[in-house]
C-alpha cells in the first residue's frame, strides 16, 4: 500500500458537496481514505476574476499505480460534470495527486510530485495540516518550510 496525498477544488455549484463527493468517489475506487484536511476558501491563483475555491487535501492509501490512480481521479472528474475548456478556469471538481509515497514520475500526462505544489497555498496549507513534516521527494523541503515561503496568498479556513 501506497500513502497518497490528493488535493480536490471546486469553485462552481455547491462547493462543498463537490468536495464530499469526490472525497466519496475516490472511497469507491480502490482509495483508503486515512484523514480529510480542513475546507479551506482560497483566490484563484493562475486565472483571476472567477470564483474563490475551496479546497481540501486528503491522506489515503492505495495499491493503484500512479497512473491508475489518475485515471480514477480523472474519471471521478468527468462524473462530477468537469469539462475541460479553458485552462485553470472554473471547475466542478479539481483533483490533483500532489503525493505518492516517496515516488518520483515525470511523464508527458503525469508529474509526481505535483510540478506545483510548492508554490499554492491552497495545497500547502491543508497538506501542513495534515502532516507538516511531511518532506518533498525531490527537493528534502518539509511541507512547513514551503508553506513559508507562500504565506502571501490569500487562504481562509472555513
């Protein structure tokens, strides 16, 4: 078994209940769900003038691959309604593997860990919640250090 790190957004429709149900989805499929992060409400980072999200960050664990895993994620997307149109604009539901144990994969459809998990707060501050000791396989920086370096953006705890 693998310990996985996801992290899920939604800024269109009921927020929250996107969130709860993805997070049941991915219980579903083949994903132990160990600890849910605190719904945190966050500014668009690459896109501005659409909807605040909100996100979350789960622990799981699974005996998927990675790119099982992403198509699971990618499927739970789909069913929830995300269409994928404009790039970094609004969505249903946003799921995104940040971690997978200690792995490393840099493909063309697959980056883990995630290419940009060190510069959104959105994904650090729920995965600081959850585990801030937590270090990034590549660079050995704890997810506490990062999160320091990000503390400008705007993030709100619901």
């Amino acid at each position: 078994m693998k310990r996985v790190y996801l992290s899920l957004g939604s800024n269109v429709g009921e927020r929250e209940a996107n969130l709860r149900r993805a997070i049941q989805a991915l219980a579903a499929n083949e994903v132990r769900l160990l600890r849910e992060s605190s719904v945190y409400e966050t500014a668009p980072r690459d896109l501005p003038g659409q909807p605040w999200f909100l996100n979350q960050v789960v622990e799981a664990e699974t005996e998927l691959f990675p790119r099982q895993l992403l198509k699971r994620a990618q499927k739970i997307e789909r069913e929830m309604g995300r269409h994928r149109g404009v790039a970094k604009g609004p969505r249903v539901i946003d799921i995104d593997i940040v971690l997978f144990g200690a792995s490393i994969v840099l493909a063309p459809d697959l980056e883990i860990p995630h290419p940009r998990m060190s510069e959104r707060r959105f994904v650090l501050e729920p995965l600081a919640e959850l585990c801030p000791e937590l270090r990034h396989p590549a660079t050995g920086r704890t997810v506490g250090q990062m999160l320091e370096d990000v503390r400008d953006q705007p993030v709100r705890k619901r």
